[in-house]
C-alpha cells in the first residue's frame, strides 16, 4: 500500500492516500492517544494508588519511590494496547455512526450526535481485558504473581477463564457512554466561547485548552465509577461481587466520608487536563495533516 504523502490543493493538507476519508479519523485517534499515554503514565500510576487505596498524594508517591525506577513504567504495555485503540474507536466510530444515523435515521442532530457517542463508547468496552491487566500489573501486591502483560493474560485465562478478563464491565460501561456523549456534545460549544485563534499555534492552543476543560469535568463526574472499576479488577478469582457491593465495601472502609471517595481527584483533575489537552490538540492536528 503506497502510504507516501501527498499534497491536497484543495485542502491545504497534507493526505495518506491509503487511509481514505474515513479511515483518518481511526488513525488521528490511535496515534493522539499514543502520545498522551507515554507522557502521563507516571501520573496515571500515582492516582491508580490512591484510587485503589485511598491513601494521600504523599503515601501514592513514597510507594512508588519505593518500588524504585525499574517498576515506574510497569504495565505500561496494555494502557498503550487498549487506549490506543479505545481512541481510535472514540473518534472513528462516532464519525461513522454519526454518519450513517444521520442519513438513515433523521432526528435532531445533537440527539443523533449524542446516540452516535454512546454507541461507540460501549464499543470500546470490548477492550475492558486491556484495563483489567493494566490493574494487576499496577497493583504492587501482584508484582511478584505476574511478570508482564502476555503472562497476566495467560494465567487469567488458563487458571480463571475468559470471564475473569471482563471484571469491571459495568462501571466501564456506564462509564464510557455517558462520557462520550457529553464529550462530543460540548466541544464544539466550548471551543466556540474560547477567544478567536489566530494562527496554527492559536487553534493548537485552543484545541489543547477545549480537550483539558472537558477531561477535567468528566473526570471529577465519573470519578467514582473509576475508583468501583479500580477495586473490582484488583480481584483475582473467587465470587464476582456486584458494583453496588463493592460500592458499599469501599464506602464503609472510607468511613462514608464522600471527600474520601474522591482521594485522588485533585491529581486526576490536573492529569486530565493535560492528557485530554494533548489527546484533542493532537487529533485535531493530525487531522489537518492527513
């Protein structure tokens, strides 16, 4: 397949002949999640252990110091396996599935824009072994059990069965529809209220500053079902418990304390801005780029 560049005059952009015009949206996706991941990882280990835990910032840091250098990108492989594609999906399948609801279905565009998102976010749920493993290998308490990302999966499998890759479903599922609507929804209104650009690093700017308000708010709103999809995956075998079970575990050991519910949001507000931020600034370049 001819990848080489070409010129658009029509455009101004640059084109990857072989991706088609739909196929750019897949790829934006994929590689803006690519970046972020490799930039905000550590942060993402930080905030995985007061989520799991509820423990403060501090004791998150002093346990990773103490699980030295080596171990700061351990389990990087699936997060960068599973987002890479989950964005992909985010960004591809909302543009098909807006496409083709719009011609066949009709209907108020935002409804059918909001029906799109929700759609592909419970796509996405189909890679919920990715985030599973991620867990495991984050959780210092498995390090000794499992030695990277293929030799998790196949004890989860061989020892526990396909179903065990799936523990967490249901918070993902509620939350990756949810998010998805109202991320679609509300970026174009918030870029639109942000001072006029001027310039590629203008609309650069703006994009970064569109994509981290919008992580930051979903991030707090759905904050609580990451904690329920933390603790739920940190299990290895016996009984699957029920979300809200699991809920109510979590809340009674905080002491039914809503303020330690949410340890770690602080963090995961500043990593959201910066992950979102580069997530939609990347895509939306890529996609004049390609």
């Amino acid at each position: 397949m001819d990848v080489s560049k070409t010129y658009d005059n029509d455009t101004g952009c640059l084109r990857l002949p072989g991706l088609g015009p739909h196929g750019r949206h897949y790829a934006c996706g994929s590689c803006a999640s690519f970046a972020n991941i490799v930039v905000t990882f550590p942060l993402q280990k930080v905030l995985f252990r007061q989520q799991l835990y509820g423990v403060r910032l501090s004791e998150a840091l002093w346990q990773l110091r103490r699980d030295g250098l080596r171990n700061l990108y351990r389990g990087l492989l699936p997060p960068l396996l599973q987002r890479t594609a989950t964005t992909a999906l985010m960004f591809g399948l909302y543009e098909d599935a807006s496409r083709l609801l719009l011609q066949r279905a009709g209907g108020p565009e935002v409804l059918t824009r909001g029906a799109a998102a929700v759609l592909a976010g419970m796509a996405e749920a189909a890679l919920t072994p990715f985030e599973r493993v991620q867990t495991l290998l984050q959780d210092h308490r498995h390090h000794s059990r499992f030695n990277n990302t293929f030799h998790t999966f196949r004890v989860l499998v061989q020892e526990h069965g396909v179903r065990e890759c799936y523990r967490g479903l249901v918070p993902i599922l509620l939350r990756n529809g949810p998010s998805n609507a109202l991320f679609f929804t509300l970026r174009g209104p918030i870029k639109q209220r942000l001072p006029a650009a001027r310039g590629h690093a203008g609309h650069l700017l703006n994009d970064f500053i569109c994509g981290g308000l919008l992580g930051a708010m979903l991030g707090v709103f759905f904050f609580p079902l990451n904690v329920l999809k933390t603790r739920l995956q940190s299990q290895v075998g016996g009984d699957f418990l029920s979300s809200r079970q699991v809920l109510r575990t979590i809340w009674t050991e905080r002491g039914g304390k809503v303020t330690h519910l949410f340890r770690g949001v602080h963090l995961n507000c500043h990593r959201s801005v910066l992950s979102w931020g580069i997530i939609n600034a990347t895509y939306e370049l890529l996609l004049k780029l390609m």
